[in-house]
C-alpha cells in the first residue's frame, strides 16, 4: 500500500546536520572580508559621503535647496521617507506575523529581514529628521517641558502620532532582533579562536549560555515581542498613511488609505527582502537555507499583496467618482492623464500588472525573474508615493498657483545618501552578524529535514534506500 | 560535597532522546541542575519541572504603565495644563489620544518585558559566563549535575547517564573563583593566556 501525505517539502535541504548549519553561518563571519564585499562596502560608503556632503548644505541652507515650491510643498523627499518606512514593514512581517501564524519557513529569512526593516526605518528617520529643516530642534517634537508656558506638542496631529510610531517601531524592532541575535553571538564566541573575536562576541553575546530556563524565558519573551509588534506594524504605515488622509486635499483624503497603505508596504518590504537575500543566498551559498519554497512563498505574499494595492487603487478611483465632488474627480483623472501620467502609468505597470506574472509557476521559481521583479515592485512603490503627493499637490484650487515639480540635485543627492546609509549599514551586518537565526534554524530541523521527511510522508516500502530505513525507524520512534 | 562546585557533564546528541534521559535521570531521584542546549527545546522545560515563564505578567504590568502613562500625559497636558481650541473640538478629544496611547503601551511592555528578562537571567555585555562545555552552542545538549546537591553518588549517577543514553560523561570542576569570576579577570586571562577552548577545534 503506499499512502502519500501532505508534508511540506523539507525546509532545510542538502542533508545538512546541526553542526552544518553552525558551521555555514559562522564561517561567514569568520573568514576575512572578499574582494567583493569590500568593493560593495566602498561605494556604500561612497554614495553616503557624496550625498552626505549635499546633506551638509543643505542643514546649512535650509530645505529651500529642494525642488518644492508653493505648491508642491512635499514631494521626492516626503516619497523617500514614505517608500523607506514600506520597505520597513517586511522585516518585522516577517518575524512577528509568521511566527505567530507557525509559518516556520520564516527562520531561515527573518535575521536579514529584520536587519533590513532596521536599516530601512534608519533612513525614513532621516527624511524626518531632513524636513524638521533646523534639525538640532527636531527634539521639539517630543513632550518636554519647556519655557514656553511649557507649551506642549499637540497629540491631536497625526504628525505627532508618527514620531511616536515611528520612535516606538524602531526601538522595539531593534530590541526584537537583538534578542535574537544573541544565541547566535553565544555560537561565535565559542567557535572564536582569535582574542578580539572572543571578547568582542563575548560582550554582545551578553554571557550568553543557553540554559533551559533562559531558552524557557526568551521563547516567552519573542512570542510575547512578536504579538505586539503584529499590531505595532500595522499601526505604523496606518499612521503615516494618517498624515495624509486626516488633512482636506483631494487625492490624500480617503478612509481607504490605512488598509492601502499597509498593503502597500508589506509589497515592497517583501520585494526588498527578495532583492536583497537573493544575493546573500547567491553570494553566501544559502541555497540549502533559501530555498525555492522560501522564495516562492514570498512571491506568493507578493501576488497577493500586489493585487490588493491593484484593488486599492481602482477603488479610489471609483469612490472620487462616486464622491460626486469635482475636485476629488479631478484629482484623479489629472492623476492618470495630467502632466505626470507616466509616474501613474508607471505605478500602474510595476505594481499591478507585472506581479501577476508570480501567477505562472515557472516565473515564481525562476531566480532571475523574481529578481527583475522584485526590483520593478520597489521602483513602482516609489511612484506610488511619488503620484500620491506630487500630483495631489501640484494643481490646487487656483489654476493660477498650478505648478510642475522637478528635482534639484539636492532632492537626487538626499536619496543617495539614504542609499549609502541604508546599504553601508546592510554590507556591515552581512559580514559580521550570523545572515541567518541559526538558533530558530536548528529548532526546525529536526522536523524539517530530508530524512525525517522522508519518514512522515508515508511511501512504499522499496522506494527507502536499506540504508536510511533504520534511521527513519528511530526517527518516528521518537517523533511518536 | 560542596554546591555549586563539583559537577558531572552529560552530552546528547538529539533532543528527543535529552527529553526522555531528562524523564528517567529525574526518575531515578537525581536532581538535575540545568540543561545548556544550542536552541529552545519545547517541553524541556516542562520536563525539568520548571515553573511557567512571568515574563507574561512583567510585559501586562509594564503595558499597563505605559497605557496609564500616556493617558494621564495627554491628558494632562491637553485638557489641564494648557487646553487649546483646535476647530472648536472638545480639550480632551479621547479618539485623537488612541495612537499615541497605543504606541506608549507598547514601548513600555517591550522594554520592560526585556529589561526583566535580561535581569532575571543574568545577561549583561560584562558577564563572564560559566560554561560546561563550548559544543552547547553548537550541537550538542549539554545536561550538568551538580554532585554537590545530590545525595546519590557520583559513580551512581554516572551510571543512571549512561542508562539515559548520554553519549559522553565526563566530570567538570570550578573552583570559587570560576564561580565568581569578574570581567576584569575573565579580561585579564583572555589576553595573557589566548583563548583556551573553542567549539570550532572541540568538534
């Protein structure tokens, strides 16, 4: 008889053994820099320099040095702080939301997500930071008291709402992966033999011994990380979504953005993760981490999130037409056949159209294309941003005041600059932080690995190798 | 035999086989005291006869701070302190307190939730951990009996191991100083002496 079950393919494959998987993480960290991470690390560092010295100015000059005008009072950098903070969502996405959904594919990715998520929120910050204008005063933000009366900062702005959302996301995704970081730092300093690696990891480590009531303690301790920070991600986009839907202009006020824009960032979070563990696994030799399953399994949320932005986005548009309010009308037709009807259509083109390619199987299983794609999501959800507040902006009530925006080198330069923050911070984790949780990856293995896979799935007795058979033996034993 | 001192070290290869040697070395009246293993094993704890984690309860009290907090804040500072007339709506308007309220929650049951942890469990940058055995953060499960708080003796235990299937016994002693080691020390010894052990050579 042969009965064949349904067990998801093995998560880790290539056989490996826990002691592999130490060793495959681990010697990451431990081999001296490549010619290759040390040129990508140089040009990181290159473009936060060049654009850090057009940053300079303009903290010096003022934000005058960007393209805004009358009109158009926010606009390409307001969009860098909006697509950043999307890019921002995949990280804790996925460590929160797939934990508490048991989805345990989630181990072998969610490390570099999450350094990802950090490093991405790091550069929205600075946006924020950039548009306070005086910067150093950028602590006015916060409840002080002050020797204005104190006068205090007004909690009835969503404005205020995102410093706190923002402030709060940051600190706990970054509480949130260290801790998961530590277990792994523990494995370095043990397998350290040089005298700076030891105490080095050591200290980051915290003392790190993995005994069974601290294990017992900080698996309550994620779980309970992971349920907060599932509604803590989601209020976050929600909020920033807030500083524009709360306000009157036509094209930013609508009760859909909340949903839309959460959507919208777990869309291009996930692309981003794609974009950037596509390499890591190339360059790194993850293959039998990153497996197809996990890449197609993203693709999938990609699909899926993709079609609820397309939704989103047709939605709006019905409701400005069902609205019967002209300006809301004619914020949208503009939109789609006004003077920046090539960033709508381009919006249109990467984000809705071309996921649905991941609909075809031999797509969503190609490397190369999930790579291409994954980059058009990130340059559509730019647009996005882009259409959503330069083209509400730039024809207001007054035909007279109606303006076209266009960038400044200063606009361009900001960008780069996050660039450079973002990939400076990203090339330094590559190499000296564990890429992958090795600690989650051992605890799914057991379940998760060929042979016991082999074992679950129920097959008919000759297609067994003699060898193995024994083994599979032991392993239901104790799976029972 | 002196606690904390003298102890016999058990080695496993796989976490099924820990959790029913935990079950019979429990069984046989040993007292085991702590399992070192490389990543969380469920139920171990449950095994070991530990209570439930209180990290739950830390996170709902620090989460109830920050929820009381933030709302006697903005309200406080909205509604008493300097109430200002914004569209003619009301000083204290709730709704608008909720995101700010939210997020506060959550920053305090985060950190303080963290904070307990690390304190309960002794983790901090300049701790010098006592170790058994490097290869527990590798692969191996590491099982410690101190000899010094059981009645059987060590030849008993020894045996009752190896009836739990380890698959490697070996006795590890520390002196007082081991025990108490400061970083400044654990400092100190790193650089003259290098680095000892290291799981990378053990395995």
């Amino acid at each position: 008889m042969q009965v064949v079950s349904q067990v998801r393919e093995p998560l880790i494959t290539g056989g490996k053994t826990i002691r592999d998987i130490t060793e495959d993480i681990s010697s990451r960290v431990e081999e001296s820099p490549s010619a290759a991470w040390l040129g990508g690390f140089a040009f990181s560092l290159l473009m936060f320099i060049a654009g850090g010295i057009y940053l300079g100015d303009l903290l010096w000059s003022g934000i005058g040095r960007w393209g805004l005008n009358k009109s158009v009072e926010w606009a390409w950098d307001i969009t860098n702080f909006v697509w950043w903070v999307g890019i921002g969502h995949a990280g804790t996405l996925i460590s929160a939301v797939l934990l508490l959904f048991r989805q345990k594919w989630r181990t072998s990715i969610n490390r570099a997500a999450e350094a990802m998520t950090i490093f991405a929120v790091f550069c929205a910050g600075s946006f924020i930071l950039m548009h306070v204008g005086r910067t150093w005063l950028a602590y006015w933000c916060l409840p002080l008291p002050n020797t204005y009366g104190s006068l205090w900062v007004n909690f009835n702005s969503p404005l205020i709402w995102d410093v706190f959302a923002i402030s709060t996301y940051l600190s706990v995704s970054l509480v949130f992966w260290y801790i998961g970081l530590i277990p792994d730092f523990g494995t370095i300093r043990d397998r350290a033999t040089g005298k700076i690696g030891r105490l080095m990891y050591g200290m980051l480590s915290f003392g790190w011994d993995g005994a069974a009531k601290t294990w017992m303690h900080y698996e309550a301790v994620s779980l309970i990380l992971a349920g907060m920070s599932t509604p803590l991600v989601l209020s976050v986009h929600t909020i920033v979504s807030f500083d524009f839907a709360t306000s009157v202009i036509p094209g930013w006020h609508t009760t859909i953005f909340p949903p839309y824009f959460v959507a919208g960032a777990i869309f291009s979070g996930f692309a981003m993760v794609l974009t950037l563990m596509l390499v890591i696994r190339k360059v790194y030799r993850l293959e039998d981490y990153v497996t197809m399953e996990h890449i197609e399994m993203m693709n999938i949320i990609i699909i899926v999130t993709g079609s609820i932005v397309g939704i989103a986005y047709t939605t709006e548009f019905f409701v400005a037409w069902y609205s019967g309010v002209e300006y809301e009308q004619y914020a949208f037709v503009n939109r789609a056949t006004g003077p920046y009807w090539w960033a709508y259509w381009s919006m249109m083109t990467c984000n809705v159209i071309s996921p649905q390619l991941f609909w075809i199987k031999k797509v969503r299983t190609s490397i190369l294309a999930t790579f291409v794609l994954s980059i058009i999501v990130n340059i559509g959800m730019w647009f996005e941003r882009f259409v959503i507040i330069v083209t509400s902006l730039h024809r207001d009530y007054l035909p007279s005041s109606w303006v076209y925006f266009s960038p400044t080198i200063y606009d361009v330069m900001c960008y780069i600059f996050s660039f450079g923050l973002f990939f400076t911070f990203f090339f330094l984790f590559a190499k000296y932080f564990p890429v992958v949780n090795m600690a989650e990856v051992k605890a799914v293995w057991k379940e998760s690995n060929p042979r016991v896979y082999r074992a679950r799935r129920t097959v008919s007795e000759d297609e067994i190798p003699a060898a193995d058979k024994k083994a599979i033996e032991k392993d239901l034993v104790h799976a029972h | 035999m002196e606690k904390n001192k003298h102890f016999l070290v058990g080695i496993f290869d796989d976490q099924d086989e820990l959790l029913h040697a935990v079950e019979h070395i429990r069984h046989a009246g040993v007292k085991i005291h702590e399992v070192f293993t490389p990543y969380p094993i469920h139920t171990l704890e449950h095994e070991l006869g530990y209570k439930r984690s209180y990290m739950p309860r830390a996170a709902f009290l620090f989460g109830a701070t920050g929820t009381t907090l933030a709302i006697a804040m903005q309200s406080g500072m909205m509604g008493i302190d300097w109430p200002m007339i914004i569209g003619g709506k009301s000083f204290l308007a709730i709704p608008d307190f909720v995101p700010v309220t939210f997020e506060s929650t959550v920053l305090l049951a985060s950190f303080g939730m963290v904070g307990t942890f690390l304190v309960a469990c002794g983790l901090h940058p300049l701790k010098a951990p006592r170790l058994f055995d490097r290869r527990s953060t590798d692969d191996k499960l590491v099982m410690a009996i101190d000899l010094g708080n059981n009645s059987l003796s060590e030849d008993q235990i020894k045996a009752v191991l190896k009836e739990a299937h380890a698959n490697e016994i070996y006795r590890k002693d520390f002196t007082d100083e081991d025990n108490s080691e400061s970083f400044l020390t654990y400092l100190v010894d790193l650089f003259t002496k290098g680095v000892t052990s290291s799981s990378r050579k053990l395995n």
